[in-house]
C-alpha cells in the first residue's frame, strides 16, 4: 500500500480529531462547499452520536496508522479512517478533492461498512 499524501492524510485526521473532540462547527469548515451546503454542523453531531452509540467517545480517536485510501472516483479520493474508543472500532470513509489548493471533504460515509466493498 502507497503511503498517502501528507497533505490528503493530515486533513482525514484533522477531521476525525474534530469529530471525536465533539468540535463539530470546526469539523465542518473541513467541507468542501457543495457538501457544507448540504449538511450542518448538526447533521455531523447526529450521524456521529448513531455512529458509536455503542461505545464511549471519551478516549475515542481516529487510527493514524490504519489510514488507507480504499478508491477514487468523481468524488475525489477516498480514504478509509478508523476511529476506535472504549474497546470498540468504527470508521469514517471520507472522499477528498482539492479546493482552492486545500484538500476538502467532498462525501461522508458513516460506520466500518464502506458502500464501495462488495460483500459477496
């Protein structure tokens, strides 16, 4: 597996730190515009909470080392981001593109079942 580009790596991070941080207003400005216009800040804290209802997000934190990109499409490039707390694992799989030379949050899928991994 490539190792991912630092620029594409420290934004899925910086993400997923804000998420777990509960610092859900800051996660959002990581969005690229078309999606910021399409979820709030409130859409993130709700899919976040159903996300890990089953466990504790006090020491929850995203996986640095387990970052994989998994795909890449229209969307832009997908990374898939674990985030384990209280003895439990889930993940966050983000697309990002660049916008205005930053990378930006382009689609959001929520729980370790990624919709781009066929389960046959």
């Amino acid at each position: 597996m490539e190792p991912l580009e630092e620029a594409l790596r420290t934004t899925a991070l910086e993400f997923g730190a804000r998420i777990v941080a509960r610092e859900f207003e800051s996660a959002h400005q990581l969005l690229a515009p078309q999606l910021a216009a399409d979820i709030s800040p409130g859409d993130l804290e709700h899919e976040f909470d159903e996300m890990i209802v089953h466990f504790d997000t006090e020491d929850a934190a995203p996986v640095p080392d387990a970052l994989q990109q998994v795909d890449e499409d229209d969307f832009g490039q997908w990374i898939y981001m674990p985030i384990e707390g209280d003895g439990e694992l889930e993940a966050i799989t983000l697309a990002l593109q660049k916008v205005d030379g930053h990378y930006r949050i382009t689609d959001i899928e929520w729980g370790k079942q990624w919709k781009g991994v066929d389960s046959n």
